[in-house]
C-alpha cells in the first residue's frame, strides 16, 4: 500500500476532515445494514446483507454480523462467511433504524460487562489463576478467602414486617 506523506498544514487539515468521512462512514453503514434487513424481512432473502457485510472493512463486519443477527431475521454462516434467511426468528426494526451497528455493539458491551458483578469477576480471576500451569495459587487462596469474608449474607426478615402489621390492622 503506498501513499503521500503529509505534514504541516496538508495534515492538520486532513485530519480536520477525516472526523465528518468517519461518521459520515458510519452513517452510511447504519443506512446500508438497515436497508439490507428490510430486504429480508420484505423478500426473504440476505444476499444485500452478506455483500454488505463482505465488502465492508474488516473492523466493521463484526459489529455488523451482530447488528444483523439480533436485530433481523437471519443467522451467520461462519464457513461460509454469509448470512441466511432464518423463517423462525423475530425482527426489530424499530430498533434497527434506532441504533447503528456500531453503538448497537458499543451498547452490548457496556451491558456484558455491567452484568457480572466485582465478585463473580474476582471468582473468576482466582478460578483462573488456580486451574493454569504458571499460575499464582497464592494470590488464588487470598482471593478466595477475601470472597468468602466479604460476601454479603442474606438478612433474614423481621417477623413483625409491615404486611403483618397491615393484616392484623
């Protein structure tokens, strides 16, 4: 691959213009997959959508495989790097038209990560530390043992709650 070499004001004034050729990218790919989705769901059929996704960039195909996938009816071949018709599955094009592929894959992060919790993440550290061949099995037992002095227990209910005080009222 070649190119020109800019410095100075040919490259303060290039990268001025690449921020609006990325969103304007990105714009275009959210019209692109959504357009595509509504083939299928209008004609049943995800040939647009493989095209699609096999001349996009490769950073992009997977936010638009998973964009695709949970928001239309098809599935993803990976052999055969090409999306199907799925007749079972159900769409969401208002949420399809809503969120581009890329916040769509910026948003399921946020959620994978929100939904372990600080202790599951420090059980599967010392989990991990223990089961490899160099691991610290020492840092392993102080994890474990942090866990297990500082797991909350479950408080138990007082007997007078306020449902039975309301019952003998």
């Amino acid at each position: 691959m070649s190119f020109k070499i800019l410095s100075g004001r040919s490259l303060s004034k290039a990268i001025s213009g690449y921020g609006k050729t990325a969103s304007t990218f990105s714009q275009r790919t959210h019209q692109l997959a959504y357009c595509a989705l509504l083939h299928v769901e209008d004609h049943n059929c995800a040939s647009h959508l493989t095209k699609l996704y096999q001349t996009s960039p490769t950073n992009y195909r997977g936010q638009i495989r998973e964009y695709a996938c949970a928001l239309g009816k098809v599935t993803f071949d990976g052999d055969k790097q090409e999306f199907a018709y799925s007749k079972g599955k159900n769409s969401d094009l208002e949420t399809a038209l809503r969120v581009s592929p890329a916040e769509f894959q910026r948003e399921k992060k946020k959620g994978a990560g929100a939904s372990k919790s600080f202790a599951d993440r420090l059980a599967a550290l010392a989990d991990k530390e223990l089961k490899e061949d160099g691991g610290d099995h020492e840092l392993a037992k102080k994890l474990a043992n942090f866990l297990q002095a500082n797991l909350q227990q479950p408080t138990p209910t007082p007997a007078n709650d306020q449902k039975q005080l309301e019952l003998s009222a």
